[in-house]
C-alpha cells in the first residue's frame, strides 16, 4: 500500500486523544445514518444486481462494511474476544473481506436483511467499545490501514473515512440501478 503522510503521536495531548476518538465516534454515527438512509431506499431484490459493467452490488458493500469496521475499531483495538465468531462469523469475513469478489445471488447467500442486522450489531459493539478505549491504548502503534497517526487511533480515524468511500459507491450503484438520488 502507498505510504501517505504521518503525523507525529507523540504530539498529542491526552486530551487530543480522546477528542479524536470521540470525534470518530460521532463522524461514524453520522455516516452510518448516512449509509442506513441509502440502503433503506433500496429494495431487496436489488442488492445482488451488478448492473452494467460495474463489478459490484449493495450485498457486497453491505458485508464488507461489516467486516471493515469490525477489522478497524474492534479486532485492531482489542484482539479476539470471546462470541467475536457470535458478531462477525467467518463466513462473513471470507465473503465479504477485502480481496474477495462480490457474489450474485443464489442460495446460501445472506439476505439483505440478515446483512443489515449483522452490520447494525457490529457498529453498536464498536461504538460502545471505542467510547471506553483509553489514551495508552489508542496509542499503542498498528499495521496499515490508518490515516494520519500510525497507532490505534489512525486505525479509527480510517473508518468513517472507509465508510464515506463505500457509501459513495452504493449510491453510484443506486443510481447505475435507475434509482432516483435522494439529496
């Protein structure tokens, strides 16, 4: 992956820090409304369509939201816990992680409604997790993906960032699928 511009951790107060998480939690509440909006206006039998020549659907992005924020605010900030196979089975990640191809539809594959809930589940476990990680831990130094800080926090600050991209493509999906904008 490209290396992109870091700023210096060792520059930000406590206080900074956990401004920034808190920051990350409200910017991801207001995506996910954001998200939730579009993929509300979307009926279900839609959600496997590619139309066009675009090589991906709604199911997809869904799942792959899923696994992206568990990856970037849960499973990078804490490890594995215990009923972590309970809120993102294996199943999801290998479907729906990054590098895999979005499916069509057929049997076996989750319905949208399924998606949905385990996209709702993951972002409320996160959103409660996150509101209790402390400044030592947010510090502590990650792996790429991030975004300005090469530790925890960055990895956070990626996920609304992530969100934003893939909301932008499920409406440029919603569109390419002769859906009226909404805004």
């Amino acid at each position: 992956m490209q290396t992109f511009a870091q700023q210096d951790p060792t520059q930000l107060s406590s206080e900074d820090t956990l401004h920034r998480r808190d920051c990350v939690l409200e910017q991801m509440r207001w995506a996910r409304a954001y998200t939730e909006q579009l993929l509300d206006s979307i009926p279900s039998e839609l959600w496997y369509a590619k139309p066009g020549s675009i090589p991906t659907n709604i199911a997809w992005q869904v799942g792959h939201l899923a696994v992206a924020q568990y990856g970037l605010m849960l499973f990078r900030q804490r490890g594995r816990m215990p009923g972590d196979l309970d809120l993102l089975p294996g199943w999801l990640r290998k479907q729906f992680g990054r590098g895999t191809t979005p499916p069509d539809a057929g049997q076996g594959k989750p319905s949208p409604e399924e998606l949905m809930q385990r996209l709702a589940a993951i972002h409320e476990a996160a959103l409660k997790e996150v509101a209790e990680l402390t400044v030592q831990q947010l510090l502590e130094t990650t792996e790429m993906p991030f975004t300005a800080y090469p530790n925890k926090l960055g990895a956070l600050m990626f996920c609304p960032i992530h969100e934003s991209i893939h909301t932008g493509q499920i409406g440029l999906l919603r569109r390419a699928l002769g859906l009226e904008p909404l805004r």
